[in-house]
C-alpha cells in the first residue's frame, strides 16, 4: 500500500500543539523534523555513542502526517487548515504550508500495534483487544480498549493523568460528562470505577463508533454511555442534550486553548460542588490555563498533577448554597 506523506511547514513553538490538534482530527501517526538538541534527560536509554551535529536551531520545524493513496485526503486537509487557523491565535505555527509527496510501501495502520501492550495504571489494567490478560495483573480491573482510527489508547500522559483523578473523585452513582472522549476510554473508566451514567461528546463521527464499540467491550450500554457529535462549547443543540447542572464529574483532555475556551460554558452542565478534571495541557501552557480559571468566579482550584512534561489540572464549581 502506497501512503501520501504530507509535511506541514511550522515552528518548534507550534510542534506539540499541532501534534494534539492532527491526533484529535484522527490521523495516526506524525513524524517531527527539526534542530532542537537533546537534552541529557532525553539521551536516557539511547544506544547512541556519538550524537549527530546539528544545524544551528532557528526555531522552524516540520510535522509529516500520512494517508492513504487511496483515501480522498481533501476532507482531512480541511480538517488540518482548519485547525491550523485555530492555533494561530494561540501560537506561532510559521507558514504552515502543506507539502504533499509519496512514501514506500509500509503498513503504517497495523505497524504500531505491536507496541501497545497491557498496561497498568495504579490498580487498573489497560490492554488491547489482541492481546491477553498477563497472569500477574488478572486481580486488576479491567478496561479493554481498541483505538479504532486513533483515538487513545490510555498510554499518554495525559489520559493516565486524567484516570488517576477520575479514580481519586468518582463516587457510586455519580454523572459523567466527557468532552472530545475519543475512544471513550475515561468514560469507561468512571462507570468501571462507580459512575451510573457517563456522556460522551466528539468532534468526529468516527470517535462516536469508536467509543460506543469499546463501551460494548467493556459491557457498558449504550443507555449507560451514550455518545453525541457535536461541539458542546457553541452547539447548543448538544448544549440542551447534554442537560444542564445535571454532572458531578466532567473531564476534559483535549488541548489546553480549547479547555480555556470551555471553561466558560461548562460549568452550565455541572451540579454545584461538581469536578472539572482537566488535561491535554503542555507545561508551557499551564499558567495560561490558571489564568482563565482565575478569572471564571464559578470555580475554584482544587490540584495540579503532573506526568513527564504534560499536566492536569482539576477544579471545583463554586456551590453558591450555603444554607
């Protein structure tokens, strides 16, 4: 199978925010360029005796993403000028001109399947559909996961971040709401951990199949986890779905300006007293996130957690009741 590699023109500024943004729209796999030098911390565990001498850096980068030659790639394209669009306003992406060319013949699809293997976060066992329970982790609780088109395994940062505060929080019965949930996996987290009900909302049609195939996975219902397409920031036809004041727990690991903006809708969907976890946030834009919060008297800070260089960070909606 022939791929098309298409390399978008950017900066290293922009690099991880781009990465976010072309795995939210579901494109598998992304390959970075650029002359940023690695750190001591970074050379960890690598075989290299000698590392290569690089070009001065000056602050560009390269993002290549790949497709299928016979996929219509000008609804994806869209997708990812869109989304380029978007990340002006928050950061310098350079030109983000998008060069198309052609690779060799390789089976980017099914390749990176054999690095996703079980895994476990504090007493939760992740695993791939594919493959079996290791016998050493079979007392653990159970989530079993296939990605589907990309949409999360649970091994990032960021969604193991977003389990540990989902376990920390959730009580027996509680409501979920779990904006952009992708393959659904911290949905599916909170009912195998107590919820009764959790909500899924996505961007993208595909992640709705993908969700609801790995809720049936798990024996969750589609009356226990149903998903909506749609964008819960300004669609107010998935605003009103949703309900209002009606969740005790919302998560939200998506990109760190778009959890800025739905710091001002949502707490709309929150009972009083609820918890808003957040992540999918670079430590470069944890203070930004702070601020906007800051600013929303309908919330209060609660904690920060932090994995590698990514962040979480969890509120509390304001319970105005006193009496």
């Amino acid at each position: 199978m022939k791929w098309n590699r298409f390399t978008i023109d950017t900066t290293t500024e922009a690099v991880d925010l781009i990465s976010a943004m072309l795995d939210e729209i579901g494109i598998e796999g992304i390959e970075i360029e650029d002359n940023v030098p690695l750190t001591e911390e970074d050379t960890k565990g690598m075989f290299i005796d000698i590392l290569p001498e690089l070009p001065p850096d000056e602050g560009k980068a390269k993002v290549s993403f790949y497709l299928d030659t016979d996929i219509d790639a000008d609804e994806t394209l869209e997708k990812v000028r869109e989304g380029l669009d978007e990340l002006r306003f928050f950061a310098n992406v350079g030109s983000g001109e998008i060069i198309e060319s052609q690779t060799e013949d390789k089976d980017w699809i099914n390749n990176w399947k054999e690095y996703f293997k079980p895994f476990t976060v504090d007493d939760i066992l992740i695993k791939p559909t594919w493959e079996e329970i290791p016998k050493e982790h079979a007392d653990k609780l159970l989530i079993e996961i296939d990605p589907g088109i990309a949409f999360g395994t649970g091994t990032h940062e960021t969604t193991q971040l977003c389990i540990r505060q989902i376990r920390k929080y959730v009580k027996d019965g509680d409501k979920v709401l779990d904006v952009g949930t992708g393959s659904g996996i911290l949905a599916i987290a909170a009912l195998k951990l107590g919820a009764s009900f959790a909500l899924g909302t996505d961007l993208d049609e595909n992640a709705i199949t993908a969700a609801l195939e790995n809720a049936e996975r798990n024996g969750i219902s589609q009356a226990q986890f149903p998903v909506i397409c749609g964008n819960i920031i300004d669609d107010t036809e998935v605003q009103k779905r949703a309900g209002f004041e009606c969740y005790d727990i919302v998560v939200a690991n998506i990109l760190a300006p778009v959890i800025i903006m739905i710091q001002a809708e949502i707490a709309k969907h929150m009972k009083p007293g609820a918890y808003l976890i957040t992540s999918g946030i670079i430590d470069t834009w944890e203070q930004r996130v702070k601020d906007a919060f800051a600013g929303n008297d309908e919330f209060e800070y609660v904690e920060t957690t932090y994995q590698g260089e990514w962040v979480s960070i969890t509120y509390k909606k304001i319970n105005d009741d006193k009496t």
